[in-house]
C-alpha cells in the first residue's frame, strides 16, 4: 500500500480513521513494524531509555538521535517516520532549532520532527515550518521537562494546566504542525483537544478519544520488563521469549549439544 504522508494523516483524521503510532529506534525493529502496517514510526527520545539504559531523555545527542533516524529510514518503506528533536536543540533560538532541525532532514532522511512545549517555544516551530519540515507537537507529560514536573504522573489534571494545554494545542495548529502528541492527561481533555483540532491527536496514556495512539516498542512488545503503568497495553512477552531462547542456546553450549553434525563444516 502507499507511502503514508502528513496529508494522508489529516484525511484519516477526516474520515474517523484511527492513527497507528509506535516507536523504533533500529534498521530490524524498523522493518518489521513497517511490514506489519504501521502508519507513523516514531524514533523517540526514549531511545535514551531504551536503548541507552539513561533514567531520562535529557543526555540525548543529535548525533546519536540522527544515527537512529538513518537505521530505521533503511527499514521503511510505507510508514511516516518522524524523529524527536533532543533536548537543548530547539530551546535556545529559532536558528538553533531551525540548524538541528536541518541536520536531522539532511543526515537522516526522517520526513517530520517532533518537539515538546507550546507557547514556550513556539517561534522555533514557526521557524522549522518555514523551511518546509513538517512539525509534530507535544504536550501533557513532556519527559524532557521531567527536571520542572518532579515526576512522570499524569498531567493537566488542574483547571489552568488543562486551560494551557488547550491554548497551546491551538497554538501549534494555527502555527502549522501537521499533528500533536498528547502523553498522559485526563481522557475528558484530550477528546476535547481531539475534538476541536482538525489535525489528528495521537494520545500516549490519554485516552481512547484520540485519533490515533502512540506506544514505545519495548514497553508493548513486554521487553521494558519493569515499567507498567496503566495505559500500557501488553502484546507479547519477548522479554521471556529472549531469556527462554538465550537460556537453551547457554545449555546447548555446555552440554556440547550446539553445534551438531549438521551445524558444522
Ligand atoms: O520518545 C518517545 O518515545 C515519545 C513517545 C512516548 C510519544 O516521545
Ligand atoms: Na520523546
């Protein structure tokens, strides 16, 4: 099937089409969620997590998020890849957005960025715009900001945050961002969000009022054994899966049962 695009994202918000999202950070990983159907690839800032074994997204390089980008562009073919800009790369002045923003364009062939904040940072998205990359926003739980929030609960439970997080929401549409991120807030929130955007909304522990929801592969794929919070919805068990087939390959070593007759030159 055809080459998912933003466009193509804003007609299936318009015909009540859900949005599938997920992340990958790899060329392999990337492959196979892309033959699978997925519509978006995320190459998260959760990569420091994930892949780097960092407790926060914060030491995150350009460089380092432009090498995941390039893998899983290799193994795509139909998904929309958008890549997260690292934190310190977009918060200092529009140039220096507009400059990392370029980088990731160029170096990775990514086809969209993505940035946390609203109105904080809203000339560097304008900036990005400008120059024809498409944006995705972020708003809710802002994991680079885990610095000022203290913790990773929910978000936007209080009437001014929820005020904000609207304004901001209409913010990035009417700056242009071809979609928005919203990561745990209240589901009455969000399908208020969902519901007065006409760019697709795609939730992260935000509901089902959503046009399309986002996960992290090794939190789905139950390879992040230890993180279960509520709005994760389990659908394998690789973690066991990999100590099972490691474990066999470990036994067979020893007992002398790998390689076989068959296995050998
Ligand atoms: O980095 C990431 O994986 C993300 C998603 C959780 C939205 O930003
Ligand atoms: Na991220």
């Amino acid at each position: 099937s055809r080459k998912v695009t933003t466009r193509r994202l804003t007609e299936m918000k318009a015909k009540g089409e859900k949005i599938a999202m997920l992340t990958a950070y790899d060329y392999s990983m990337a492959k196979l969620i892309d033959e699978a159907g997925m519509d978006v690839i995320l190459v998260g800032d959760s990569a420091s997590n994930v892949m780097a074994g960092n407790t926060t997204t914060l030491p995150m390089t350009l460089d380092q998020m432009i090498y995941h980008a390039k893998s899983v562009m290799k193994g795509t073919n139909r998904a929309l890849v958008v890549c997260d800009m690292p934190f310190g790369t977009y918060q200092g002045n529009p140039l220096e957005a507009l400059s990392s923003a370029i980088r990731i364009m160029k170096e990775s062939h990514a086809e969209a960025v993505k940035m946390e904040g609203g109105e904080e940072i809203i000339e560097s998205i304008q900036r990005i715009l400008s120059a024809g990359i498409p944006v995705m926003g972020h708003l809710g739980l802002t994991p680079q900001s885990i610095n000022k929030f203290g913790t990773y609960n929910v978000r936007a439970r209080e009437e001014a945050e929820a005020a904000k997080l609207l304004k901001d929401a209409h913010l990035l549409e009417d700056a242009g961002c071809f979609a928005i991120v919203l990561e745990k807030i209240p589901a009455d929130l969000a399908t208020r969000v969902a519901s007065e955007l006409a760019i697709p909304v795609i939730g992260i522990g935000a509901g089902g009022g959503c046009d399309g929801q986002v996960l992290v592969m090794h939190d789905m794929l139950g390879i992040n054994e230890g993180f279960s919070p509520r709005f994760l919805r389990r659908y394998a068990d690789l973690g066991n899966t990999i100590k099972d087939a490691v474990g066999s390959y470990i036994t067979d070593v020893k007992s002398s049962d790998f390689p076989n007759e068959q296995e050998q030159y």
